[in-house]
C-alpha cells in the first residue's frame, strides 16, 4: 500500500499496517463503493487531514471523535470540525459554551478547528470515512483496527500527550493508552443528547495546565476569525 498519501512522519509509524492484508481490504472496499456510485464522505484528499495537519511528533493532544459528519458539506477529516461557511453542529456549539466557562473563551462564529489542529491537537475521529446521510455505516469496515494501532502507537512511542475522552464510546479506548505516560481526560459527550453532562469538565485548562507542567507550550483555543 505503498501509494497511501499521509504526511510523512505517519507513514513511517504506520507502515506496517498500510501492508496489513485487512488495510488493503478496507481500500478495496471504498474504492468499489465510490466506484458504485456511492457518496463517501470526507473527500479521499481529506480522509487523513488530520494526519497530514498533525505529524506524529508535533501531537500533544488527541480529542477522538467517532464517526465523520455525514451531510454535505460538513466533513473534513478532522474530528468536531466543519469547514468555515458551514452552521456549527450542535456538539460543537457545545464544546465552545464549555471554552467560555472553562477559559472565557467567546465562542467562535466559525466551527473550523484547523488552528488546533496546526498547534498539535490530533482531531481524530475512530472512523475515518462514512457514507452520505448513514451514520455509522463505515464501523465495521476496518477502521477502528487502523486508529485503535493509532492510538496506541501514541501512547507508546511519545511521552506527556493528552487525551480526551468524550462519550462512553471514547472512554472504551482508554485500555490503549499507557497512563503512567499520559494524561487521560474523560468527560460525557459534548452532543446535546448528553444532557449537559460535558458541561464543567474543564479540559482544555486541565490540558494546558499539564503542558506547562511538562514544559511544552500550552495550546491556543480562541480560534482566528
């Protein structure tokens, strides 16, 4: 799977597994679906965005989502973000109202998460593909093995990173981290249908809090207008 374009640092990490029989199956299987007709989303140039945006050595923080948003329009490889003209999706309205409690951040007018990406937050999301207007479609097409080796490559080849952990279906990858290195965070999940209980969790502090701790540059979260 040599033909795989990812951001070079990741390529060299992730090698092995792009030859993995399995990754070449979970290819085979997008590729025959857009052939079929199918609306996949993000774009194929975009479905390691968050890699490309967030080489191996510069992540500092991990917010794993789930799946990709699957509306038009809305998908950009990265998780919780939306491109700039897109309306803010609910949980991410939500994780702004946590910045301005936790931070006094004023939430921002855009839901275009790039600037964290550029500063070493890894917006990634445990699928990195779904089909148009069916969420979860992709679940169990490979993936999860794919950024379940992710993670834990993180956990085991870096040193002082955080991780959020958001939803139960987030707290679950908790067993691939090695705690005695890292910082884990876990909260509820910022969607609405949490009922409030992502509110006061206050992890973006706690995350700059043991950056600075661990001598590296806390991460800007007002995001440029």
């Amino acid at each position: 799977m040599s033909q795989i374009k990812i951001e070079e640092s990741w390529k060299g990490v992730l090698a092995d597994v792009f030859e993995e029989p399995w990754f070449g199956t979970l290819a085979d299987y997008l590729r025959k679906e857009k052939a079929a007709g199918k609306t996949i989303y993000p774009p194929g140039s975009l479905i390691f965005h968050a890699f490309d945006r967030c080489p191996f050595d510069k992540v500092k923080v991990v917010i794993l989502g789930q799946d990709p948003y699957h509306n038009p329009g809305e998908a950009m490889g990265l998780s919780f973000s939306v491109p700039g003209r897109v309306k803010i999706p609910p949980s991410l309205q939500n994780i702004f109202k946590e910045l301005k409690e936790d931070l006094a951040i004023a939430p921002s007018a855009h839901g275009d998460l790039s600037s964290w990406a550029d500063q070493g937050v890894f917006l990634l999301n445990a699928m990195l593909t779904v089909e148009k207007n069916k969420p979860q479609s992709h679940h169990q097409i490979g993936w999860q093995n794919f950024t379940d080796i992710v993670i834990n490559r993180l956990s085991q080849q870096r040193e002082n990173l955080v991780f959020m952990l958001w939803g139960n279906f987030a707290k679950k990858k908790k067993a691939l981290i090695d705690e005695s290195r890292h910082l884990v965070l876990e909260a509820a999940h910022p969607s609405p249908l949490a009922r409030g209980g992502f509110f006061g969790c206050k992890h973006f502090s706690k995350a700059n809090s043991y950056l600075q701790q661990h001598g590296m540059v806390p991460v800007d979260w007002a995001l440029p207008q």
